[in-house]
C-alpha cells in the first residue's frame, strides 16, 4: 500500500517520522500480521531517488557524468516478511 502524508497536516520532518511511525506500529498491531515495514519506493517499480556517485580518488572532467545509482530507503522490519517466508 502507498501512503503520503501532505505537508499541510505535517510540516516538520520529526513529525513526519513520527506520523509515520504510528502508521507503522498501528499495521503491525494487526492481528495476523507477522512484520511491517517502510519503503521509500514500492519494490520492482522501477521508482527510486537517483544521484551520481563520487569515488574519494577519482578526478571527473567537467563533461563527465560520474555513475548514477538508485537509492531506496528502508525501515527496519521491511525484509522481515521475506526471512520468515
């Protein structure tokens, strides 16, 4: 399931997590339910954050595009479901 929690109810990012968080514990609390997690993206989508990546001992010529890598963000428990599979 997707959720978004619009700035307007919750402006600061501590509250957000907080939100989230009890949304979190509220699904896990679910009788029947054996793990709940976040994810930043829904897996196998395709969706993800994206930025270069910099090596420490690698000079990039202006015109150079260093790597470019997805990153997804995951809460504790999110791969908790798969384990216990």
């Amino acid at each position: 399931m997707r959720i978004s929690i619009p700035e307007s109810l919750v402006n600061e990012q501590v509250q957000l997590v907080r939100a989230q968080q009890e949304i979190l514990d509220k699904i896990a609390a679910i009788p029947g339910v054996s793990a709940a997690g976040l994810s930043s993206t829904i897996p196998m989508t395709g969706d993800a954050w994206q930025d270069p990546i910099f090596a420490q001992d690698r000079v990039y010529a202006e015109s150079q595009i260093p790597p470019v890598r997805r990153f997804k963000f995951v809460s504790p428990g999110l791969l908790k479901q798969w384990a216990t599979a």
